[in-house]
C-alpha cells in the first residue's frame, strides 16, 4: 500500500468512499489532505481534533507523517487556508470490518463482530484483521 492508502484505510476515509489527498509545496515535503464540508464531517473522522467554535463549512484536515512541523497558511485548489488548530496523534490500530464466517453454502458473509474471524483476502487488513493508523502531526484550517 502507498502512504496515501495506508493512512486512507488507517484512519477509515475508504468505508466513507473518501481518502486524502497527497500535496506538496513550498513549507512542506509531503502531506495528506481531507477537505471537508462541514464540522461534523471533520469531528467524525478525526474526534481529536475538538470542538470548532463556529461552524465552517470550509474545512481541511491536514496530515503530516512527521512531528516536527510549522504551520503556515496553505495555498490548496488556489484558495488560502488559515490554521484553525493543531496536535499530534500517536499510532494506533483498530479492528478491520471484514470480519464475518463462511456461510453453509460456503460463501463469505461479513459481520463486522470482531469476534468473528477476519476474512483473509482482505484488502484492507492483508488478512490479520487489524488496520494501522500511522501517528504524526495534524491540523485544523479554515478557508480565509
């Protein structure tokens, strides 16, 4: 898997149909990208990043698989974006939802219970059942 997948399937954009977007540019070497369209969407995905005291809808999270960064305001899609909030987030991993039984008729059923075994053609998980969430710094912006 890319960077870009990995932390797409990490931190759950693939079961929304979404993943980030990798950009460069003059402040950065690389980060990953996810434009929102509004605050719920945001806290939905990423709980960490707390409360938005007005309610945008123009948000981007940013990503960085580093943590030593500065956050400058960022030019992304020819529009300015203004830091809003910022902070580090630890590795972590979390349960696939592949997991499920093969059925008496010997096809696979998806159940979602961890309990169950994960499906070991998966995709997401190579099998293992678990997804990786990779650590680094991120931040909040808002559209000037």
């Amino acid at each position: 898997m890319t960077e870009v997948e990995e932390a797409t399937v990490g931190y759950g954009l693939d079961l929304r149909g979404d993943c980030f977007v990798k950009e460069t540019d003059g402040d950065f070497d690389t980060y990953l990208v996810y434009e929102s369209p509004s605050y719920a969407d945001i806290h939905d995905l990423f709980p960490w990043v707390g409360a938005v005291e007005r309610e945008s809808h123009s948000l981007l999270y940013v990503f960085v698989l580093e943590y030593e960064v500065e956050w400058p305001d960022i030019v992304f899609r020819n529009l300015t974006w203004s830091l809003y909030s910022h902070g580090t987030v630890h590795d972590s991993d979390r349960e696939c939802v592949c997991h499920g039984r093969t059925t008496s008729d010997g096809t696979w059923e998806a159940t979602g219970n961890t309990a169950d075994e994960p499906y070991l053609a998966c995709s997401r998980c190579d099998g293992h059942g678990t997804v990786s969430s990779p650590g680094g710094r991120w931040a909040l912006y808002a559209l000037l």
